[in-house]
C-alpha cells in the first residue's frame, strides 16, 4: 500500500586479485578484494494504507578482504590447507522519517531520524584442514577454524523540528566474539564414482549491532552443531544422484522483531531450535541432448526454546469486532514450527538440446517447483491465548 513513489539508487564498484605462487612443497595462494557502495532509498515506511510515514534513507558501505591459503601438492595419503583471512568493513546510515498526517503529501513534516554515522566491522580467523587417505575407499578428512570478531558503531536520534542531533540520544558500541568452529568427515568410495559420507561441524554467525535502531548492546553469537550423512555420484554415464539427511541444532537464533512501531525493528536473541530432514536429486539423461532433473526434500523446523516470542492478532473492538490491523502480544513459541521453513518441497526439469547445424545449439525447457508451509496464527481468548494451525483455506500456502 504505497502512498509514496519508491525510489532505490545504488552505486557499486570493487575489485580483486588472485595471485598462485609454487612455492615447491605447496601453493601459496592470495586474494585481496576490495569494494564500495553508496544507496539512496525513498520508501512508504507505515506498512500500512495511510499516508502516515515515509522514509528516505542514505547509506553507504566500505569493505577490504585479504586471504592467504597455503595447500599442500597432490600425491601421498595426505593433504593439507592451511590459510587465514582479514575482513574489515566501515560504513555509515542517514535515516529521515516524514509523515504524521491523514492524507498524502508532496511536502510532509519530518517526524524523526537518525545518523549512524560510523558502522565497523573487523574480522580476523586462521584455519586448517587434513585429508587422510586411510585406505584406498576411506577418507578421514578433519578441520577447525578460529575467528575473532570487532564490531563497533556509534549514532544518535535527530530533534525532528531542527534536524540536527539530539545530544542526549547519542550512543555507541563496542563488542568482540571469538569462537572455534570444528569439522570432522568420513568419506567412503562405494565406487570410483560414488561416494558414502558422514560429517559433523559447527557454524558460528557472529555478534552484531543493530545499528540502524541504535541498540547499545549487541546480540550475541548463532551457534549450530551439524550432522549429515549422504551418498552422491554417478551410477552411469546417463545417472547421477545425490542423498543427504541432515540434523542442526541451533543455539541463539538471532531474531528480528517489531518494537514500538513498524519503523523500529528489535534485534534480539531468542530462541533454541532444531532442524532435521532429509534431500534428494537425481539427474537422468536417456538419449543425447534430453535431460531429466528432480528433486524433493523434507523439512522439520521447530523452535525447542522461545519464551517472549511476538505474535500478533486481529485488533478488535470490546466487542470482540475486528476493527482493522493487528495488536502484537508475547507469547512461548517453543514447540512451534519455525518460521520460513517449508516442510515439503519438489521441483522438476525436463530439458532438450539441439545442434542447429550452423554451429549454433538451442536449448528448450520446462521447470516446475513447489513448496509447502503451514503458518501457525490466530491467538483466541484474551485471557489464554492458544495458538491453532488452521488448514489450506486460511494459513496454508501451496505452491
């Protein structure tokens, strides 16, 4: 429900350069990366019909990389890397909020902003891994990587009647998150063409500032544990597959809300989860040029721990009349699905390649791809809110 014309300008440029030197027992590989960006947004910010708010955003971004990996040559039972990495990324956020009125506007008032004008991000990590050819079949493959991480900002809130910085608003950040990540894998060749694996590693998502709402305190790291096991190769010249069936469980999910209005967004950590399921895909090709792809997935998402989760519901008169829009509440979502998670998905291709006869080929193809989520919503009872899973009519959405 735009009241506002959008606009969305974005300059980007960057760079790389990837040197491989022989250093004789190894290779010693460098990457170093540079980019910048600049954007100006217009957007209607009220998520809502009125012409109550717009906002117009400026931001800008500034990033250098710098990684180094040192890999052993082929030949033996074991290989090796070697490598660390240097990241640091700098920017800044000017937000203008204009609005407060019933009817739109070609000039309206300014209501609020902020300027963040320092965002930083500083990242350090060392990493390695071993490949152990224990038999001719079985590969032990075992690895770690350490990662420190510094983000800092500092800004301020606007008086909306001058546009200049509230003094009393001002706040800044400062944090550092350090954490190993480990993974171990089996790997066993059922064939030369197919291979058996099992693996367990751990993901780490640093700590962050939700800068853009000026939240002093950063919200700690995301942390998963993973397990997989899967085979994937080639039967034939004309078949090839691969299967997987995976569990992650998730601690310190890092979660978005809404605060006091559309336009300020809680960052926060929340919960615990689980996710676990299993993928398939297969890739036949019967005749030269025709090609048959397909694949499918299950997929259980559910938050195993989330006291204090926002919900919302239909805003309603003493009456119990819906009256339009929606009242947010707290509620325990533990138990519940987790959200964009959908829990069956396929998807299919049939695509036929032929030579032209003047050196050009051309290509036909039909795809199709489907998922399935079930949305739990509509709290009941003011006074025990209950949550129930409606079915395809309301809540359910099949693609």
């Amino acid at each position: 429900s735009l009241n506002v014309v959008p606009v969305n300008r974005v300059k980007s440029w960057g760079g790389s350069l990837k040197i491989d030197q022989d250093v004789g027992f190894a290779t010693l590989s460098s990457l170093t990366a540079f980019s910048k960006a600049r954007q100006f947004a217009v957007t209607d910010s009220d998520l809502s019909p009125a012409a109550s708010s717009q906002s117009r955003i400026r931001f800008g971004d500034d990033m250098v990389s710098q990684d180094l990996t040192l890999a052993s040559k082929a030949g033996g039972p074991l290989k090796w890397l070697l490598g660390g990495t240097y990241y640091r990324e700098k920017g800044f956020f000017f937000n203008r909020t204009f609005g407060g009125l019933t009817v739109p506007s070609s000039n309206p008032p300014l209501t609020s902003g902020q300027d963040v004008e320092r965002i930083r991000i500083e990242a350090v990590a060392v990493f390695a891994e071993l490949e152990y050819r224990i038999t001719d079949r079985l590969t032990l493959i075992a690895g770690g990587r350490y990662s420190h991480d510094e983000p800092s900002f500092s800004g301020a809130r606007i008086f909306p009647t001058t546009g200049l910085e509230n003094p009393a608003t001002r706040v800044a950040g400062d944090d550092s998150f350090s954490k190993f990540t480990p993974r171990v894998s089996l790997r066993y060749a059922v064939t030369p063409t197919l291979n058996a694996y099992a693996t367990y590693s751990k993901g780490f998502k640093s700590g962050v500032f939700n800068a853009n709402q000026l939240q002093a305190d950063a919200v700690e790291p995301e942390n998963v544990s993973a397990y997989e096991i899967g085979m994937k190769g080639a039967l034939s010249r004309s078949f090839s597959f691969d299967l997987a069936g995976y569990y992650y469980d998730y601690q310190g999910l890092q979660i978005a809300s809404f605060g006091a209005t559309a336009t300020n967004v809680i960052l926060r950590n929340a919960a615990q989860a689980e996710i676990y399921g299993f993928e398939a895909n297969g890739n036949f090709s019967p005749v030269t040029g025709l090609n048959l792809r397909a694949g499918a997935a299950y997929t259980h998402g559910e938050y195993t721990d989330f006291p204090g989760a926002q919900g919302f519901r239909r805003t309603t008169n003493a009456a119990g009349v819906p009256i339009g829009g929606n009242t947010s509440f707290s509620f325990d979502a533990s138990g519940q699905r987790l959200i964009r998670t959908p829990r069956l998905q396929a998807n299919g291709t049939i695509s036929y390649e032929t030579d032209l006869g003047n050196g050009s080929t051309i290509v036909m193809a039909v795809s199709a791809w489907g998922n399935r989520l079930r949305a739990c919503l509509d709290a009941t009872s003011s006074s025990n809110l209950r949550f129930k899973r409606k079915e395809i009519a309301r809540n359910q959405i099949d693609e």
